[in-house]
C-alpha cells in the first residue's frame, strides 16, 4: 500500500530541486571529522520517529542502513563515519554529505534507466553522482509507484526505492538551511517597528513575537482602514516563513509544553506553521530553536560549535525529562552500541566451528566443553539483548516480526544446550550451533532488508493488552520448540540415509526421544499460546474463534502434533515416523509464522515482510526433500531387514 507520507514525499521532489538550496560552505578549517565529545552529544539527541522518542544516533543508524545496506559510511577521506557524524554532515556541512558513496544500487539497470554510466553491476553512488539524472529519477519513480506492487519489475522497484532514498537525504541535507538564511520583511513598517527598525530577523526571533504578528495581521483584516498594501505585505511575510523553513521537516527536535496534551514533536516547519496559526509558542521552543540557529551558523568553528552543542543538548534534553520521555534514550544508545546481537552472532560461529572440529575428534572434551560454554555465553548476550529492549520499549519481548526472529532463536538454543547438557551426546550441542547461527543470520538479513527502526511504536492494542502479549510470547516458545524438534529430525534422516553408527538402535532412539519432547514441549505452548490468543481476541473482536488465517495455522501446529504424538503412544508410528513427522510440522510452523502474512487477509496480517515469499518456498523444498529422503531411508531399511529375514 502507498503511504500518504511516500507519495507526499516523490511529489514534493518534483518541485523542489536541490539545486535550489542554497547551504552555507564551511570554512576551509574545518576538520573532516567531528569531535568525539559533540558525536556522543548529538547521538543521545532525542528526536520522535515513528510515533516513539528515540536517540538521534538511532535515527541516523537506520536512515543509513536504508541507504547503504550498513551502518557506517565513507568520508571523502576515507575515514569510517558513525551514524551520527554522517547525519551531522548531512545536517552541517551538506556540500561535503552530497558527496558521499551512500546510495547502494544492487542492480546497475537503474543506472542506465538514468542515462548514467555504471561503475560496476553492484555499487555505491553519491547525491553528486546521480544529481544530473535526478529530475528523471524522480520521473520514473512517481511512474514506478503509479503502478501496482505486483506490477512492477526489479529494475522499477529499486528505481522507486532510490527515488525515495534521494529525496529523503534532500530532506536531511535542506533541514539547517532556514538557519542560514534570515527573513525578510522590509517595507513592513508594523513588522520592522517590533524589531527595532530591523528589516529582517531569525525564524527564532519572528516565532518570539508570533502572538503580535498574528494579532497586527488580524488587525489589518478585520479593519476596513487597513490598506490592500498592508495585507498584502503581511501575505508575503508569511510566503516567505514558509518558503523558508517548507523543508525542514526531517526531524521532529522540538517538544510540546510539558503540560501540551498533544504528544507530537515538532519540526521547525510544524513549529513555525503552529505559531503564526495562533497556536502558543512556549518560551523554551523559542530559546531552543534560537540554539538550533546558531549551532548551524558555527559549524565552521569547531569550538564554537561544541560550546553551543553542549548548550543546545542540555537545553533538550530538559525539554525531554519534563515531559518523562528522556528516560530510556541513554539507554538505548549503549544498546545499540554493544552490539549485542552482533557478538552473538560472531560467537554462534565460533561455536558452530568448535563443534565441526569436535565432530572430528568427538574424544575432546576441551572441544565439548569449550564449544558448549561458547554457545551459552552466544546465547547469554542474545538473551540480555533481548531484556533491553523490553525495558527500553517497556513491553514484552516478542511484538514485531524481527522480534520472533530473535525470541525463537534464544528459546530454540537454550532448549538445545539443556538437551545436551542433560545427555551429552553431542546432537543438540550441533544443532544448538546450527540454530543460532542461522537464527541471527535471518534476524541481521531481516533487519537490513526492512532498513527501518526494529523498535516501532505499536497499536496500543497490540502493544499493551495483557492476554496479547502472553498469548503471543507462548506461541512462539512453541515455534521454537517445534522447529527444534525439526531441526533434531534431520540429525536422525541424514545419519539413517548415510548409514552413521549403522547398528547403534540406541544412539538413534535417543534422538528419537529428544525430537518427541521437543514435539511435548512444542505442544504444550501451541495449545496454551492459542487460547491466550483466543481470550484476547473475545476482549478486542467479540469473539473467541473466527477462523482467520493466522488462527487455522496455530490450529494446524497444535492438530498436527496431537496426531503425531498420538500415532507414536499408539505405535502407528515409530522412530522414522515420528521423525519424518517432525520435519513436515517445521514446514507447519513456518506457514503459521511467515506464511500466512503473504496472504494478505484476516486481522492478524500485521506483520507481513516484502520479499520472503522466495525464502519461504526455498524453506518449503528443502524440508520436503528432508522429509522425502527420510521416506527413502525408512523404506531401504524395511526392505533390508525383510530381505535379512
């Protein structure tokens, strides 16, 4: 669906050239890189961004990540930027930002639909790059997005992608010009009289006497004495506010009184367009947006400007306590910048290789041991990962797509490391291996794809009801305990279709018995998670059951494995079926967690993922040539021990 916001966004850029800005140049002094101090000022910036106050550092991660496909991002020396460095060019020294490799363009069709010549299939373009074919890249992509999703080819949607990318680094790059600039109001004798005989002045101080300059225009039309000159003098005063601060809009810095019952920030253009519409202009957002001015002014003057970060960050950051929402921002920059997930990714393949080597030499205990403890500490930091972000949201830990990635993968390995600390036999030491791996690789893969804040404000009946929150933790404990248990069958498969520990009827019944309580414990948390979801759904929808497409895939997990495990107690099935059964409900799960968000339909299709469709049928070959393969094993043994009787 086309948001209000994207269409705005490519129509605007028809309008607007970047040409037309005009940014101040930095002196030729000033350093390539900016002071440490002022980084670590400006990252712990509170800004509103997708309906929750976050850090400025967390702003500038995921704008970058949209970009670049990463979170740093080359100066013009080399040097390795920040997030927050970048943005503070971009805001700062634009001429320098426009010149940045920052676009990533996987495809260099793109390019040539420019009329551009490509530097490789895959690369990296700056704003100066592609700023002579930019009227035609915003052409082709108000045409790309005047079709339909499912209508258009590769080439269009990454053509649309950068065309939004663009225009919202002119955002950026336009959001300090209004500080550069002064305005104009000369022949307005009421305006130049309040200023002293001045005929022009800052947003700042025009936005001080905004109660006086909205009463004297009121005046000039209410009053029949009051000439077509003067009107037509305070028209062109407001003309020029707004054409001057019209692109500052990329970043809402600017609190609302504390006792406002509005909870929007504002931007400078919001700020502006509120008070000469009447609307009060406290005392504080005049002083901060004053600060604002003169931190733009003095970028060139490194000392200046870390003075008046440092005034302009507490003059913030006040603004934010006041209101009780500056609270878990300094948390979230140490979140972010532990890189939790990053380090247990690093130590799940640590882990992974240990295990490999132990595979190899299963005598070692060094190797057990060491890559047993290196899994649990991988898993300790996923874990901690997790319980920050629930403290800094203060919500339960599974409420996003992202978020079942990371939960299923701490849940799934845990299980592993207790299966295998309780028989050590080396197969859930693997598998625990194996699943965080690919876990943090999908969570990192997914992260990077979407390229937006992963910590999103969500419905309030979605983020705070009770019976939600649980109901939808529990299922995916279940998730994660089912696709444990897929994951032990393909141990048992492949070792039965390569004829590992040929003989060893104990070996393999082991492995059967972790699979069937993986597949216990899988259904214990379907079944509790399902009704959960059914009491919530009685208090949001009226009703208990209602056959939605989300509510039929947890349906078919719990129906599913209820029929294996009752075929196993009945000896319908034995080790081969329980296992093969294990794989098609991993297939199960998937539908239930991914699937049915392709649909499309029904009042759970709220977490849908552009681009999984692929990976899912990927997902859906393998597991049924995993099950398959089981088949063929199961029937070469019948046969064999037919054929020995």
């Amino acid at each position: 669906m086309i948001t209000t916001r994207t269409a705005t966004l490519l129509a605007l850029a028809g309008v607007f050239l970047a040409g037309a800005l005009a940014p101040a140049q930095a002196p030729d002094s000033a350093p390539a890189l900016w002071d440490k101090e002022v980084q670590d000022l400006f990252a712990s910036l509170p800004v509103q961004d997708g309906g929750r106050v976050k850090p400025l550092d967390t702003y500038a991660a995921f704008k970058l990540l949209k970009f670049r496909g990463r979170r740093n991002c080359p100066d013009l020396e080399g040097n390795r930027l920040t997030p927050v460095a970048w943005l503070m060019d971009c805001i700062f020294r634009p001429e320098r930002a426009e010149r940045y490799k920052m676009f990533r363009v996987d495809n260099d069709e793109v390019i040539i639909a420019l009329g551009l010549v490509p530097t490789k299939k895959r690369d990296y373009y700056a704003y100066a790059d592609l700023l002579p074919a930019r009227e035609k890249l915003m052409l082709l992509g108000r045409q790309c997005m005047a079709k339909e999703q499912r209508d258009r080819t590769v080439t269009e949607k990454e053509l649309l992608a950068l065309a939004l990318n663009v225009r919202e680094f002119e955002e950026l790059t336009a959001y300090g010009v209004f500080a550069r600039q002064r305005i104009n109001f000369a022949g307005n004798g009421a305006v130049e009289a309040m200023f002293g005989g001045a005929s022009e002045a800052r947003l700042s101080d025009l936005l001080r006497h905004a109660p006086e300059l909205v009463a004297a225009f009121a005046k000039v039309r209410r009053e029949s004495t009051g000439s077509e000159e003067e009107a037509r003098q305070f028209t062109a005063l407001l003309r020029e506010i707004d054409g001057k601060t019209g692109d500052a809009t990329a970043l809402a810095l600017f609190p609302p009184p504390a006792a406002s019952e509005s909870a929007e920030w504002l931007t400078p253009a919001e700020l502006a367009a509120a008070a000469l519409s009447g609307a009060p202009v406290m005392a504080n957002q005049a002083v901060l947006l004053a600060s604002f001015e003169e931190l733009v002014e003095s970028a060139g003057n490194p000392a200046e400007f870390n003075r008046l970060a440092r005034e302009f960050h507490g003059a913030l950051t006040t603004l934010a306590r006041s209101r009780g929402e500056y609270g878990k921002v300094p948390l979230e920059v140490t979140y972010y910048r532990l890189q939790l997930f990053h380090y247990s990714l690093i130590l799940y393949i640590l882990g992974f290789l240990m295990v490999s080597f132990l595979w190899m030499r299963p005598g070692s205990r060094a190797l057990a041991s060491g890559s047993f403890y290196t899994l649990a500490l991988s898993t300790l930091l996923l874990c901690v990962g997790i319980t920050l972000r629930c403290i800094i949201r203060e919500r339960p830990p599974v409420t996003t797509l992202y978020e079942t990635i990371l939960f299923v993968t701490a849940v799934a390995v845990a299980t592993a490391l207790f299966m295998e600390w309780v028989n050590r036999q080396g197969v859930a030491l693997s598998m625990a291996a194996v699943l965080g791996v690919v876990g943090m690789f999908l969570a990192n893969k997914y992260e990077a794809r979407e390229g937006a804040d992963t910590m999103v404000s969500m419905a309030a009946v979605l983020d705070t009801n009770f019976w939600l929150a649980t109901h939808v933790t529990t299922i995916t404990v279940g998730y994660a305990a089912g696709l444990l248990a897929g994951g032990l069958a393909h141990v048992f498969v492949i070792g039965k279709l390569f004829g590992l520990r040929r003989g060893d009827s104990a070996y393999y019944r082991s492995m059967t018995r972790m699979v069937y309580g993986s597949l216990c414990f899988s259904l214990f948390f379907s079944v509790l998670g399902t009704v959960l979801g059914g009491i919530w759904a009685n208090e949001s929808w009226g009703r208990f059951w209602g056959w939605d497409p989300k509510e039929n895939g947890a349906l078919m997990i719990v129906l599913w494995q209820l029929a294996v495990l009752h075929a196993r107690q009945d000896g319908i099935i034995r080790d081969y079926g329980v296992n093969i059964a294990a794989i098609i409900g991993g297939v199960i799960i998937a539908f239930s967690w991914f699937g049915v968000n392709m649909l499309g339909v029904g009042l759970h299709s709220y977490g849908f993922a552009d681009g999984i469709f692929l990976a899912l049928a990927i997902f859906y070959g393998v597991e049924t040539l995993a099950a398959l393969l089981g088949c063929l094993a199961w029937f070469r043994d019948r046969n064999t021990e037919t054929a020995a009787a």
